[in-house]
C-alpha cells in the first residue's frame, strides 16, 4: 500500500496509527528527514 500526506506531521500521525494497529514490517519514505519517525514506527533507538 502507498499514501501521500500533505505534511510531515500528518504522516508522523499516520506513522503512529500503523504502528499501534499492530504492524511490525513497514516502512516510511519522506524526502528529508522527519525528527522522532523511528519512535513513531516503533523502532526504538
């Protein structure tokens, strides 16, 4: 699946639901860097 998000916030929001409805193998594409995305997915540090 893709999706387009007309923000970084927006898709830092999106990142957290995917996240939390249970997802583990799933990625983010963003053309520079968005501060806090890997906490977002899960990822940790």
């Amino acid at each position: 699946m893709a999706a387009e998000y007309p923000s970084a916030a927006a898709l830092y929001e999106a990142a957290k639901r995917v996240r939390d409805a249970g997802f583990r193998r799933w990625d983010v594409y963003s053309p520079f860097p968005i501060h806090g995305m890997d906490e977002a997915m899960g990822l940790g540090k």
